[in-house]
C-alpha cells in the first residue's frame, strides 16, 4: 500500500509484481461415455471423477456380462487404469429396452430377472442374459422354534460366473430383528441378489433342496438398449459433461455410429480435447473374413475431424467375471498408453511405437491381424493399428489423425502434433485470465508476451520442439503489429503463439553402401 513519510528515515514499500507464471495444464484426464451396470450405478447422466477402477466400482457397480445391454464402458475403465491411465471421469448411461424403430418398449429400463423357491423372491443384481445365476438352498433344519416339521434355517448360496456368495444358518421365520434372518443376512450385503416375501412373508415351505436359474425375461417387441440419442444428449450444451473445467481425451467404447461420432468430435473440437475412436465390432483387415466388413470400407461414410484418431482391431483379454475370452473395443486400452506415454515422455511423444507395451491382452482378434503391407494401405487412411510383434507383444503401431487423408489438413496428420497445439490452447485459456479487463496497451503486451515467452521456453528445456535455439522452436507475438486500434477499441488482445513440432519418424529409411575392396597399406 501507498507509504505517507512523516519523519526522517527509511521507508519499505512492498510492490505488487506484474509477472505471471503459467501452470501446465494436465495432458491425459480422460472422460468415458457409455451404458454402466443397469442395476447398480448410482447416478446416471452425471460426470463422476474417479482415480481408480476401485471407484468405478463403487460408483457404477463394477463389470457386467449382458448382450442386450452394451458392457463396453466398465472394460474400457479398467483397461485404461490397468495401462497407465490415472484420472477419469465416466458418464454412465442407463439403458433403455426398445422396439426396432428406437421407441422404449415398457417403462423403459431393463428388467431384473427373478427366481421364487417356496416364498422367497430373489432377484438379480447382475444382468444375466449371458451368465446365469444359480440360487441354492439346501441343509435345511428346524429351529427350536419351529413348528411341527417346518424348517426355517438353510444355507444360501448364490453363483455367477466366478463369484459365489453363501450364507450359513439363515434364519428365514424370524424374528425380523434376528442377525441371521434372511432379510438381514442378503439385503443390502448381497453383490448379486435382492430377497423379499411373495407374500406376507416367508413361510416355511421349502421342503427339499432346490436349486433355480435365473433367467432374464425380455418384455415383448424387444429389439436393442442402444440409442444415438442417448449419447447425444451427453454432449449438448450446459450438460454435467460440458460443465467440466478441463479434459483431454474422450473414450465412447464400442460406440461407431455417425451421429454420436458427429457430436463427440464437435463438442471436442469446442473444448480442445481428443477423441479416441473404435472401429466397427465386426471389421476385418482383410478379403478372407468376408462376408465380414473391411475396416477400410467401414470408415469411409463416418464423420471426421482433425481432434481424432481411429484404432484398429479389437483386443482379447480374458473376462473376470467368467474367466473365458472376451473381445474387448481399443478405445480403452489406447487412452491408457496415451496416459502412460504422457507421464514418461511428455504429449509432444507419439503414442505409439514398440515401448508402448499394452497390458492385460492376449492379443489382436484374428480378423484384425495384421501385415506390413496390409498397414501400408490403412496407415494413409487415418486407421492406427495394433499389432502384435514376437518377442515384444501387443503394441500401438499408429500414430495418424482421421484427417491424414484429407491434403488440407497436413499440418494435424499425427496425432502427437495435434495434441500438443491442444496442450499449449487449453494451458493458456487456464492460466491467462488475468488479462481480463486489464488496459490494453504496451504494457498488458509484454506482460502477456513474457509470460508466454517463459512458458514455450520450459516446454523447449524439456524437447517439445525442434530446433537447437529457443528462436528455431517457437515465437511468441503481442505487440501492434498483433493488436490494431481497431481491435482495442473493440476490448481485444491478440497473442500469437507458433511453435516447431516435433514430428514421429513414422519411415525410417536405412542406406546401404558398400566400399571399393582396396587394401589400404
């Protein structure tokens, strides 16, 4: 504050200083778009950060196993945290059943399935249209409060898949304050059931060991859960997801539709952010899966943008709820080695190349095995590969734009160079707000100047671009000739920011030459 001097001496006035530091904003925080468990998520439409797929779990209720409601979102999760990724955030939809013309068929959500043995009604947690669950009660025994040759104490055990729960010594007459009566034994501790009475209440009419199926019952005119619109609306304007300050790249798992394709890339155009694409389920590399769709032909009437990146094929991984195979969409596994190659490299490295090691897969499906000269025709299309590689393993073998085909967009090619102008617009939109409403001349400019200057001269200290000298690797402009009076009259500054890439040695070329075979003496 301003000093008044009042008497001989010295005087300590503290200014304020007018340099501003720049703080890098994050590289890899992930957001997921798709169906979660139908049964346990707890919110839906809402944007949940999470940390860990320990979270998801407890948020969206973890892996499900169902072909009528799409399973995508849980599997990508856990394969991008399981391949380096660390910060996510997941919109879980909540699937509809529906006709073949899109309307909802019912009221709308999926049904539980359910199983009655005697008066007890069981229902499922778990969507069990592809792995059953088993219900079964057996050493059944009376009370010392039993009547005549009622028996109201059995052992429970409920098994999906790989999981299996048993309760011993469930008391099913009560008392209903008992720790072992039924309803305080499986509500609310149970993963896979819920119990009520199909009647007053349990009875005691279970009169043998008996042992049920639950199968799913689909309500009549059922055709599909999945709906573009579903997803669209996701990405409408002050939606939970357009609320969020700051993500870099959007996973739709298992999603190639051109209307939510078409939305994505546009609201990612709008928050500088990066999509990662999965191809078709059923696209092949090659003529000898046919009928099966090429990949090369599948892309061709999809939307495009220079925000985004197709991977290519499906990865097989073994399912931890059933312990088989599964195919799994890449979306997943690539935002992790996006994540992964951020941490020990820095954005401006292309994700992808032999060190980008993919875990927790057994390998490509075998319609998008792959060749050199097979890549050689998808490579100039935008399609990245995934290829495995003896002695090495699964890795991402692509580094290319969905607009590498299109001569207008050169420039944003490869993904590493588009990702880093994202890098560099989304940093300075966090970090220069200050400038707001300041007076816009000469000293705003080389306020705004140097501290842009000081932060492209720490990304050129670290490798991000080329060039040997700071002057090679970027310029930085705020001056008159950036800012006319026009533009001050109408409250605007303008920064120019240009910078060097780096770009991947996607070919490289080895020379050969032999020498003369003189002996030199």
């Amino acid at each position: 504050m301003p000093i008044t001097p009042t008497f001989p001496g010295l005087y300590i006035e503290e200014l304020p200083s007018n340099a501003h530091t720049i703080t890098a904003a994050a590289t890899s925080i992930t957001v997921f778009v798709g169906y979660t468990h139908p049964f346990k998520t707890k919110n839906f439409n809402k944007a949940v950060r999470l940390f860990s797929f320990t979270e998801y779990e407890r948020e969206f209720g973890g892996l499900y196993a169902s072909g009528i409601v799409e399973h995508h979102v849980a599997y990508a999760v856990n394969q991008f945290f399981l391949n380096g990724g660390s910060d996510a955030y997941v919109i879980g939809l909540q699937a509809q059943t529906r006709a073949s013309d899109g309307s909802i068929v019912g009221s709308g959500p999926i049904p539980r399935a359910t199983a009655t043995v005697g008066n007890i009604v069981f229902t499922a947690l778990e969507a069990t249209d592809r792995v059953a669950m088993n219900v079964t009660i057996n050493n059944l025994k009376a009370s010392p409060i039993a009547a005549g040759t009622d028996k109201d104490i059995a052992d429970v055990t409920i098994a999906y898949g790989t999981q299996a729960e048993t309760y011993r010594a469930v008391t099913i007459t009560g008392p209903t304050t008992a720790p072992d009566y039924i309803d305080n034994r499986l509500n609310n501790r149970s993963a896979l059931v819920s119990v009520a009475p199909s009647g007053a209440n349990y009875g005691t009419n279970i009169t043998a060991a008996d042992r049920q199926a639950f199968v799913l019952a689909l309500p009549a005119g059922f055709a599909n859960t999945f709906s573009a619109k579903d997803f669209t609306d996701v990405f409408q304007q002050d939606t939970t997801l357009d609320k969020i300050a700051l993500f870099n790249l959007m996973v739709i798992p298992g999603v190639a539709d051109n209307a939510v394709w078409s939305a994505a890339l546009s609201f990612c155009e709008r928050k500088h952010s990066f999509v990662i694409l999965d191809p078709p389920a059923q696209a092949a590399a090659d003529p000898s899966f046919a009928p099966l769709p090429l990949v090369a032909d599948s892309i061709g009437t999809l939307p495009t943008s220079m925000n985004g990146a197709l991977y290519f094929p499906y990865l097989l991984s073994l399912d931890p709820l059933t312990g088989n195979p599964i195919e799994v969409a890449p979306s997943g596994f690539v935002a992790g080695i996006f994540a992964r190659t951020d941490v020990n490299r820095g954005v401006w490295k292309a994700p992808a190349g032999l060190e980008t090691i993919i875990q927790n897969t057994t390998g490509v499906v075998d319609r998008g095995r792959m060749t050199d000269q097979r890549q050689g025709t998808l490579n100039p299309i935008g399609v990245n590969c995934i290829r495995n590689f003896p002695g090495v393993g699964t890795v991402v073998f692509g580094a290319r734009t969905q607009v590498t085909a299109n001569p207008s967009f050169q420039q944003w090619r490869y993904v590493p160079v588009r990702r880093m102008a994202l890098f560099i617009e989304q940093t300075l939109l966090l970090n220069l707000g200050w400038a707001v409403f300041e007076p816009n001349d000469v000293p705003l400019w080389i306020a705004l100047r140097t501290t842009v200057e000081n932060f492209m001269l720490s990304l050129f200290n670290q490798g991000a671009f080329q060039g040997t000298k700071p002057s090679q690797a970027f310029r930085v402009t705020c001056d008159g000739t950036t800012t006319t009076q026009q533009d001050i009259d109408n409250g605007i500054v303008n920064i120019l920011v240009a910078f060097a890439p780096l770009k991947p040695a996607e070919f490289v070329i080895i020379k050969i030459a032999q020498l003369a075979g003189q002996t030199q003496a």
